[in-house]
C-alpha cells in the first residue's frame, strides 16, 4: 500500500511538471490580451481523468501556477491554482457522475465543465481583483479558444492513454 502512494505521488509530481512545461513552453502569443495559448489545459484536463480528486487537483494547480511565476504572470499565479485545482477536480466529479457510461460524452462533458470554470474563473478575477471591470470580457474570447484546444487535445492524448493496456492498469489502480 505504502508503494502504490508513492507511485501517484511521483505521478502528479510528474503531472505538475508537465503541466508547467505544456504551459510555460509551448505558449503562441495571444496579442489581444498580452497574453498567450498553450497546451497545459490539455494535461490539467488529463489530471482530473487520471489522478482523482486530490492528486489531479494538486498537479493541476501546482504546476498552472509555477508556469505563470515562471512566465512573469505571478500576478496571475494564486487565480490559476485555485481555478485549475478547481478544474481537475470538476473533470473528476463529472466523469464519476457518468459511472463509467458513455466514455466519450463523459470527457466531453466533463472538459467543457473545467472550461467554463477556467473562462468565468479568469474573468472574475480580472474583473474583480485586477480590476479591469468589463474590460475583463476582452479576454473570454481568447480563453475560450484555450479551453477548446485542451478538450480536443485531451481526448485525443486520453484515447491514446486507452489503448496503452499498460497506462491503463497503472491508472486504475491509482
């Protein structure tokens, strides 16, 4: 027992570290809200799916946050643990609902659930606490391009993860 919790350890140890990496490395600037698209949605999503509640939640948020302290974004860094922990954890509870039912529309449903969470999450919190009022607005449109781009790769990378009969074990058991 104590082995198998050092595995998911150095499992979501491993999720935040690439999560870091899809996030503060592969970034397409995004001119219209200084900002910039990446591919760490994708593995945010994949930690809700693969890593349960408490793990996926923790990776997800731990290694959103470093690449925006990473990126000069720090600003941004206490937002995006909360909204990507809340992410993975959405992603989580979702596809529990389904109770192993329709696989497909479970990840489908559960990814557009943590992208409404991550676009209303930043708009709230530039709105808000930044304090850019509606100026905020500017922003969903890009975080909805975002969130696309990670359901899509997501699905993809998790399809891929369902026919691995090795990856397979090892999450399920986890």
């Amino acid at each position: 027992m104590k082995l198998k919790k050092i595995q998911i350890l150095v499992t979501a140890a491993l999720f935040a570290a690439i999560i870091c990496v899809a996030t503060f490395v592969v970034k397409i600037p995004s001119p219209a809200t200084n900002g910039y698209f990446n591919l760490g949605d994708c593995f945010v999503i994949l930690s809700g799916m693969l890593l349960g509640p408490v793990y996926g939640a923790l990776a997800a948020g731990l290694g959103s946050a470093l690449a925006d302290i990473l990126s000069g974004y720090a600003q941004y860094a206490p937002a995006t643990f909360i909204i990507k922990a809340l992410m993975a954890l959405s992603v989580y509870f979702v596809i529990k609902a389904f109770k192993g039912k329709a696989p497909i529309a479970s990840k489908l449903c559960s990814g557009f659930m943590a992208e409404t969470i991550m676009v209303l999450g930043y708009f709230g919190y530039e709105a808000i606490i930044l304090d850019y009022g509606i100026a905020a607005a500017g922003s969903i449109f890009s975080n909805v391009m975002q969130g696309t781009v990670g359901i899509i790769a997501a699905l993809a990378v998790s399809s891929a993860i369902s026919k691995s009969k090795t990856l397979t074990e090892f999450f399920r058991k986890g």
